[in-house]
C-alpha cells in the first residue's frame, strides 16, 4: 500500500491510496494470496525499455480519479499436456462474496 501527495483535476492537493494485492491462481481456479507480493508502481513499465514505442507490460498504478476498481491479470496460459495448440482462449469472471 501506498499513499502519494497529487494535486487532483483543479490543482488541489489530495492524498492518492493505492492498495494492491496479489493472487495466485492454481490450475482448478482456486485463489490464494501470493507469497510474493507485486509492487506499487510509480511509472509505467515497458515490454522493450529501449523502445520509446514499446507497449506496456505494466501500467503505472498512480491515478488521479478512480470512482471504481481495476482488475489486471497478468500471466501466461498452457495447453493441456496431451496435447499441443496454437491458440488458447482465455478468461477471467470476477465474482461477488458474500
């Protein structure tokens, strides 16, 4: 967790908390609580850091508004081992608790 001094959209000063918590996922789709835990980031983070048109493997975590919540999975997807493929389809459903 973090918390970065912003002046927001009419140059007040605000406080921005960023509160981020990784997951990992097993191959039955249960969740727990990553051991090792993704960093706030202050900047975005590009595939080719050379490359001042590379695409982003991460974005910046800091925002000024947000009246909502993110959620970016960020992994890669395996075939069944039987087999081969040379497209997978992938998705991710996000489910409300109790």
């Amino acid at each position: 967790m973090r918390c970065i001094p912003l002046d927001d959209h009419r140059g007040r000063d605000t406080a921005v908390v960023i509160a981020k918590l990784t997951w990992a996922l097993a191959a039955d789709g249960s969740a727990t609580i990553a051991p090792a835990q993704s960093p706030v980031r202050l900047f975005d983070v590009p595939v080719t850091p050379d490359d001042a048109w590379s695409s982003l493997r991460y974005p910046s975590d800091i925002v000024g508004e947000k009246p909502g919540t993110d959620v970016l999975l960020v992994g890669d997807a395996h075939p069944p081992l039987d087999r081969g493929a040379t497209m997978q389809e992938v998705s991710l459903r996000i489910e409300a608790g109790d």
